[in-house]
C-alpha cells in the first residue's frame, strides 16, 4: 500500500543501507501504511455517493472554497480514485486547503516536498508545513519531523540525534505508533549528554 501510494523512491535507502529492514519500515512506511485509503474512505463518507466520489461535483465544491472538499480531491488526485492519478493536481490542492488549516493537508505537503512527488524536492517546503500541522500536535506530522531530522534532509544532509528525538518523543506524547520504537533507536545510537539535553528541550518546550 505505501509504495503505490508514494510510487516511493528516495536517497533515503541508498544513505542508510547500514540500517536494517526493520527501521527501514519503522522510519518510512510504518506512519504511513494505508493512510491514503483511510483518507479516502473518510471523503466518501463526507462527499460520496454509493461508496464512490463523483469527481465533478467534488470539484465544484473545492473550487467554491469547502476546505474538506479542497482536501478530498487531492486525495482524489494522488490516489487516482475515479480520476488519473495526478500528484501535480494533488499537491496544488493540498496546498489550497492546508494554507486554510487544514491539518492532514499540511502533512501530506510536509511529505510530497520531502519526497519531490508531484513538486520539486524542497526540504524548506516540508520543514515548514510538517511544523504547521506539528504545532497542532498532529501524531503523524510530529513523526515526520522525526524522520526529517534522522534522515538528514537539510543541506549537510546529516543526522541530527538531538532534535529527531524531541520531535519522535513528542510523537510518543501525542500517541503516534513506532516513535517509541524510534526513541529506543536513538536512546542506542545517542551519548547520555545527548539525550539528558533532548530531554531539557523537551522540559523547555523547544524548539
């Protein structure tokens, strides 16, 4: 389900070959296995009729401003249900609901600019609209900060121990599953001192 749902390709595997299978799911497919069918099954039961969306009338409706709606259709889009799948339509109506607020757009932005799936690969991009959702204490976007930091998605591309575990603990706060596995990861990989000033982070609430 994860790789039809991202068509997954990612420097991530080739950088971290050391890492077994096991983290390998826990960092990028765990969070988000068969999250995209939810989310369509959600917009069926909202917008549907007979267990199917009619496209055209949920354009109608994003294209007058219903933010649901905005948000259904780009899980239309990036899904390819009853529409061609189409992750550049996708993401610009992604990007019209989560400039609304809307929570679980904002982390599929966070994901497709990490990715570089229907738009250019910007880790500023994805840093900023996983933080958005983050700041709403969404599960899913507090791990994917997580992953962000461990998997070295800025500039130097290196892993930082220090802030992948405040955000994966924080997922752990906000009930996300496998981000306590991650905090048993890092608590191996990370120093005492390390973990003893990710905990004062986490006391101070920062980042």
């Amino acid at each position: 389900m994860f790789f039809k749902c991202f068509n997954f390709k990612r420097r991530f595997v080739s950088k971290h070959t050391r890492f077994s299978f096991t983290v390998f799911v826990l960092l990028v497919w765990f969070p988000f296995s068969a999250i995209c069918d939810e989310d369509y099954d959600r917009c069926v039961s909202i917008f549907g009729s007979d267990g199917t969306l009619t496209i055209e009338s949920l354009d109608i409706s994003a294209s007058n401003g219903n933010v649901d709606a905005e948000y259904c259709l780009a899980v239309a889009y990036h899904e390819g249900k009853n529409v061609s799948r189409n992750r550049i339509e996708a993401v610009k109506w992604y990007l019209r609901a989560g400039q609304k607020g809307h929570l679980e757009a904002q982390y599929w932005l966070c994901i497709l600019y990490r990715e570089g799936i229907g738009v250019e690969a910007n880790a500023l991009e994805s840093r900023y609209w996983c933080k958005r959702a983050a700041k709403k204490n969404h599960s899913k976007a507090l791990y994917a900060l997580g992953q962000w930091y461990y998997g070295g998605y800025d500039r130097n591309m290196n892993t930082d121990y220090l802030n992948a575990y405040v955000w994966f603990a924080r997922a752990v706060v906000a009930g996300e599953p496998g981000a306590d596995a991650m905090i048993q990861l890092l608590e191996n990989q990370m120093t005492d001192l390390q973990i003893l000033e990710a905990k004062k982070i986490m006391e101070r609430n920062l980042p």
